[in-house]
C-alpha cells in the first residue's frame, strides 16, 4: 500500500511540478526510487520471483534517489539512468517472459484461504467481486458435462 501511495505521489509531482503548483521542491523520481526500494525489498524477501530481482530494483531506487540532491544527480547523470533502466527493464522483461513461481504463488494462496476461513474476523468479498472469483474458479476447473 505504501509503495503505490508513493508511485501515485511521483506521478503527482511529476505532472503538477512543472506548473509550479507543488509546494516543495522535490524532484519525482525520488518518490519513484522509494517505491522500488520497497518493490526490491518485497521481490527480494518473496518466494514468487528470484531474489537477484529484487537487488536490481534495490539498485534502481537507490539509482533514482540521487535525485535528492540535485548536485548529486547531475554529476551520476547517466549512471543513475542506467541502474533504473537495467532494473525496472529485467523484471518487466521477467515478468512477460517467466513470470512468477507458479507453485509458491498457489501455497501461499492456499495458506491465506485457509487462514481466512478459520479467522471468525476474516473479509468476505461479496458481490461483484465473489461472482467475478467463482467464475475464475470455474474456468480454472475446466469444461464439465457431456
């Protein structure tokens, strides 16, 4: 949840930014690099994707919080470019081509379901949502019948 208030944030600045209607003057991409912090930090402690993953987009954050200080930035200026690019590209090339472990994806969802069904407290989804889920669940299950 942070890491998207922080994305929506960059993006915020960004488009706000050059109509001087930001009160701070912070460049966007420093709320960028703090959301790959947490994304690396996220991939790296998961099971669902390889952990030098994670270190990429570690490299990325840190690559796009130089732009803190804007001394800084402009003198790593390509360099910074270059670990965001390199991290941010792998894993969407990762994603479209491997994408996640398949098998730790299903037993971690699995162990929240049955987590969910023994907690008294735990959130139904109704609706829209539980239809839009059963008739995945019934996709899934394949053609029945004749």
């Amino acid at each position: 949840m942070s890491a998207t208030f922080l994305s929506l944030t960059g993006c915020v600045v960004g488009v706000l930014g050059p109509f001087h209607l930001v009160p701070f003057h912070i460049h966007s991409l420093v709320f960028f690099g703090f959301y790959c912090l947490l994304i690396g930090i996220l991939i790296f402690k998961s099971n669902f994707l390889p952990k030098f993953l994670g270190g990429l987009m570690v490299a990325a954050g840190l690559g796009w919080l130089t732009f803190v200080s804007r001394p800084l930035a402009a003198s790593l200026s390509p360099y910074h470019y270059v670990a965001g690019g390199i991290g941010e590209g792998i894993l969407t090339l990762w994603l479209l081509f491997m994408g996640v472990a398949a098998a730790h994806w299903n037993g971690q969802s699995s162990n929240r379901s049955a987590v969910a069904r023994s907690s008294r407290s735990s959130i139904r989804p109704s609706g829209f949502i539980r239809s839009f889920m059963l008739e995945g669940t019934k996709a899934a299950a394949g053609p029945t019948g004749s």
